[in-house]
C-alpha cells in the first residue's frame, strides 16, 4: 500500500528543487520519492549490522557462561593484532607503503 508524505518547505526552496530536478530529467516527486528510499535502505543496512553485531555479543556471553570462553591478556592480544595487520599489509599493500 503506498503511503503520502507532506511536508512545507519555502517556495524558493521548493522552485530551485524543481528546477535541478528536471534539469535531471526527474520530477520533484520522484526526487523526493528516492531520497526517502535511499534513507529507507540505509535504515535497513543499519539496522541489518546492528542486529548481526548483537548476535555476535550475544554469543560471546552465552560462550562465557558456558564456561567455554578464553581471556586474552592486553599485550598478547596487542601482539596478535599486529601480526595480523602486518599479513593484510603485506597480501594488499604495495612494498613501499608498508
């Protein structure tokens, strides 16, 4: 079902509006129509990773309760994540940027 969407803008707002809008060979509508469907997907991508980064964190606790889950110590994990950023660096960055 599609839905109306009013709003006031000022009528000099509303005239250069219109008037890129053609220039674009769109109409006023139909611009204003896919900028509301662009925030619409981007709320959707946003909520998708929200949703994904919850299930991440709510595994990671349902891992420590289980008593299934392993601490790293800060200077090991520091350690670690240098290592694995000198590999990417070194599959994707040319030698002199290294």
């Amino acid at each position: 079902m599609d839905t109306h969407i009013q709003f006031r803008i000022d009528e000099e707002t509303r005239r250069l509006a219109q008037q890129m809008a053609e220039s674009q060979g769109r109409t006023l509508s139909g611009a204003c129509r896919e900028l509301v469907e662009q925030l619409a997907e981007q709320q959707r991508q946003a909520t998708s990773y929200h949703n994904g980064l919850s299930l991440q964190v709510q595994r990671a606790f349902d891992k420590l309760e289980a008593g299934a889950a392993t601490f790293v110590d800060h200077d090991t994990a520091k350690s670690r994540m240098e290592e694995r950023k000198a590999r990417l660096r070194a599959r994707h960055l040319p030698r002199s940027h290294r």
